[in-house]
C-alpha cells in the first residue's frame, strides 16, 4: 500500500485499526512493515499494538481522549474522575482519562496524554451512554450516578461519608435519585447500596441550601 492511499481511507478518520486494511496474511506481515516505517518517518503515530493515527499535519480531525480510551480497550466505558468532571460533579481538572473494563486493567502514557483502565466484573458493566463530541466524534461515558458507583466500588472505603464528603461534589441536583437506586441495586454490591443512600442524603442537604 502507498502512503496516499493509506491516508484515502484514514486521514478522515480520528484514529484507526490495523484490521480496517488487512485482508489476508501475506498482505498483513507487508502492511505490518510500511505501518513501521511510517512511524520511523513521523508520519503515523502508534498509540499501541494495532492502533494508529495520522501524524499531526496529517490528520484532519484531533482525536477526542474519551473516543481514544474506547479504542484503546475492548470492552470499556469512561468512568470515575474523568466522567465525573466530564458531567461537571467534581471541579479538578482530571489529567488521566480513566475508564473501566471487564479486560485487563493498565496504565498508558502517549503523546496525547494519559490513560488508565481499571478492571470491574461483569455485573458492574452497564450505566453508561453514547456520547457526542466535535466532528462527529462519539465515545461510551458513564451516566454520573455509574460513574460515582464505579469509583466508590473501586475505592477502599469508598462508601464512607468522610470519603463522600471529601470529594467535595458539586451540581447534585443534575444526580437522577431513582436512577442512582436502579444502578446501585443493579450492582447487587451492599457497598453501593450504602453508598447510594449516602448520596441520596447529599443530594436532598444540597437541594435544601439556598
């Protein structure tokens, strides 16, 4: 394959997999080898094993970091701090993007930024959306409730009130009380459980504060 054809098919595209070219093994072990000497040449950029973008004067669209976390593992939705600022509940700045995954979990630093993968089980595996971002870019995210249960599950003594407290939660009235209570039940984890009463109580001393 030539370069320009290989930017045809993916210079529109914010970020690409080795399988959208392959067919066939001869043809992969050659493409394998351009695919190299791209990068070498600071054309491509390999964000990990199979997955590519367009060197920055080649690309036309800037990947979103919440589509680039999708790509990067099977089977995962953008969930804790990320989600969190992402639906404006919490007011750092979040500088890893982090998901959650029924795979392995892992932590990978590129020339985009920083991304971490925290593992949960399947029944902890739902609560999440579709969601849209500039030039078409969509990516899965957690609704807020799941993305509060996600952390809370995945922290040591995470349904404690001092913890809950301390994350210092802003803009509780945007949490959905029934949809917290479907998610936490959902779970079937009695931490979430406590926990989803917890916030609840949160939410209604907030709601009362003028």
């Amino acid at each position: 394959m030539k370069w320009e054809a290989l930017l045809g098919i993916v210079s529109e595209l914010p970020v690409f997999n080795t399988s959208l070219l392959l067919s066939g093994e001869e043809q992969e072990n050659l493409l394998r080898q351009q695919l190299v000497r791209w990068v070498g040449m600071g054309r491509l950029v390999q964000i990990k094993r199979g997955l590519y973008l367009p060197a920055s004067p080649f690309r036309k669209k800037e990947p979103h970091p919440f589509l680039l976390a999708n790509a990067m593992a099977d089977h995962s939705y953008v969930s804790l701090q990320s989600a969190l600022a992402y639906h404006g509940l919490i007011p750092e700045h979040v500088p890893v993007t982090t998901s959650v995954t029924t795979g392995r979990p892992g932590e990978f630093r590129t020339i985009l930024g920083a991304f971490s993968f925290r593992h949960v089980g399947r029944p902890m595996f739902h609560g999440y959306a579709l969601e849209s971002f500039s030039d078409g870019q969509q990516a899965f995210v957690a609704h807020p409730e799941k993305a509060l249960l996600d952390l809370i599950y995945l922290t040591p003594g995470g349904d404690q009130p001092r913890y809950l407290m301390g994350l210092r939660l802003q803009n509780l009235q945007s949490l959905d009380p029934k949809r917290l209570d479907s998610l936490a039940q959902k779970c079937g984890k009695p931490k979430l459980l406590r926990a989803a009463e917890c916030l609840k109580r949160l939410i209604r001393n907030q709601e009362k504060t003028p």
